[in-house]
C-alpha cells in the first residue's frame, strides 16, 4: 500500500522536489542568497513534507484499505468512513451498485425459485398420468409390446424421477431424515421398479446383505441407490449385478457391481463431473450425464464416501461406505 500511495501521490512530490531544487539553483547562482541557510531551510522543508505524508499516509489509505479487504459480498457496512470528497463519489457509488445488484439478484431468486416450483408441481402433475399409462399397459396381452413400453414408462419415470432430485439437491440439508433404514426393503424396491427392464435384458441380481440397516435417510440413499442400479442395467448385457452389505473398519460398506462394458481409465477421475458422458461411447444419446452428479452431491452431506473402481469390458463396481455411527452428530447438526 505504501508503493502504491507514493505513486499517486508522486506528482506532488516531484513538484515539491522540483521547488526545492529551483530555490537551491537560485541561491547557487545569485551570490545575494546565503547558500548554507537556503540548504538548511530545505532541509527543514523536506522533513517536515515528509512528516506530513506520513500523517496523511494514514488517514488517506484507511479508506482504500477497507476497500482492498472487501469481499465483494454487496455488503458495503464493512468499509470505512469515507472523509474525502473523492472517498464519498466511491463510496455512494458502491453503494449505488450494491444496492442494484442486491435487487437483481433477489429478482433472479425469486425466478428462479418460482421456475422450481413451478416444475416441480409440473412433474408430480406428469406422475399422475404416468401411472395411469402403467396400469394401461399391464393391461396388454401382446407381450413384445407390452415389454417395450414398460421400457420407454421406465425411461420417462426414471428421468422425471432424476430431474425431481435435481431441483430438490441444493435444498438437501432441510430435506434430510436420519433414521434406521433397513437395506433389504430399499434393495428390493428398487430392484422391483427396474425388472420389466432387467428381463428385456436377461440381468438377474446376486444380492449378500451382512448389513441388512443402517443409519441415513431413506428417502435420498434411495435415490443414490436408483442411480447405481441404473448405469449397471443400461450398461450390462445378460449378466447378474451383485449387490453386497458388510462391514469394515466399524463402517457399513455397500457395494454395487456390474459386469458390463466398464469405464475407459481416462474417464474414471470424471465420471462424477455434472453433464460428463463417456468419451468412447458418443453414439450413446441416451445419457445425460446428471446421474452419478446427482448422486456424489446427494451422498455428500449424507457422509457417504463414493469409491468406484472398473475395467474396460469387464465391469464396474461402486462402493458406498458409510459413517460410523458418532458421524452422524454433524449431519444433525447441519
């Protein structure tokens, strides 16, 4: 700050300098001026000028110094009292701005926060005549048809289900739930809402739950859930999905793996990237890339750790390893 003050300030000095040069000059040349007392005046000058931007080193930069800390928040209550005329053009213009923005940006939440809602009552509106599409459906006798439809109702049903998530994400801390939650029930579940799809497939599933509860919200681990059994069926090819439940280290471990096409090991580190689709398989329109991006920032304030490990055309396994019990104080206390 020091620099940068003596290089504003520094026309000022070079004129002061220039002025004390030009009386020594003067007194050099003109025999009248006694030299040694013109040089002792200066000397004085100089000591005292350099006292005073001292002084005013300290009251002119408290301003800027509080503008230099800032964080850029909107919220100007931190900056110091402006007490030049210049310090107070700033600071009104500043606040002219923050105060703006403050406004457009409540204007843009509000939006935002209507477009939420409003798709979200839009989906649960789309559930309804989903469902009644699904019972019409059972209904059919043609059994080539009737598989195929249920697969594009799953398609629909999952991404409705996947965008529900989505928008309810950045308010996961309010939604949460903590309870007992017995594994087999979610498992099954979630296995019962993808089999019309498994038997197109001819995928069975190979289940060892040790662990049969554990501590987290049922609701979102659920979700999780769904994401993982999703990419193993879309991604296998007439194989069993083994689903295993055991315990490590005090942690209850969760594992979920596929034998189908696997991960390219330059893909692996960005799977969970938002919007990410694989890089060796382009003609897959099919995929958002939103799937396991919901599902690391869902297990995130659940305290679930998301390890993945695969190989090219021999499969994938996703590994969910959840707290230990004493965790679970600080997802309370969010």
């Amino acid at each position: 700050m020091i620099k940068r003050y003596l290089i504003e300030k520094r026309s000022w000095i070079i004129l002061f300098l220039f002025m004390q040069f030009l009386i020594i000059f003067i007194a050099y040349i003109d025999s009248t001026i006694p030299l040694k007392a013109i040089l002792y005046i200066v000397f004085l000058f100089i000591i005292i000028f350099s006292i005073f931007l001292i002084i005013r080193y300290n009251k002119e930069t408290k301003f800027y110094k509080s503008l230099q800390e800032w964080e850029y928040n909107l919220d100007v209550a931190g900056l110091a009292d402006p007490e030049s005329p210049f310090e107070k053009m700033i600071e009104k213009s500043i606040t002219h701005q923050a105060d703006l923005l403050n406004q457009i940006t409540s204007q843009n939440l509000m939006t935002v926060a209507q477009e939420k809602d409003d798709l979200l009552s839009w989906i649960h509106e789309v559930k309804t005549p989903l469902t009644a599409m699904h019972l019409m459906i059972e209904r059919l006798e043609d059994a080539s048809l009737k598989s195929h439809l249920i697969y594009e109702w799953l398609r629909i049903h999952l991404l409705l289900d996947q965008q529900l998530h989505q928008k309810r994400i950045s308010f996961i801390e309010n939604d949460l739930y903590i309870e007992k939650t017995d594994l087999n029930t979610l498992v099954f579940n979630e296995i019962k809402t993808l089999q019309s799809w498994c038997i197109q497939k001819g995928i069975g599933f190979d289940i060892e739950l040790e662990i049969t509860e554990v501590l987290s919200d049922a609701k979102w681990l659920a979700f999780i859930l769904r994401q993982l059994l999703t990419n193993a069926v879309k991604y296998s090819e007439k194989t069993d999905i083994m689903i295993k439940s055991y315990e490590k280290n005090d942690q209850t471990i969760l594992e979920v793996t596929d034998f189908g096409r696997g991960i390219d090991p330059k893909d692996v580190p960005r799977i969970f990237d938002k919007g990410f689709t694989s890089t060796t398989k382009h003609h897959d329109n099919a995929a958002t890339g939103m799937g396991l991006y919901l599902t690391k920032k869902a297990a995130k304030p659940l305290l679930i750790n998301i390890h993945v490990q695969s190989k090219l055309e021999v499969g994938t396994s996703f590994t969910l390893t959840f707290p230990k019990r004493n965790e679970f104080i600080n997802i309370m206390g969010m």
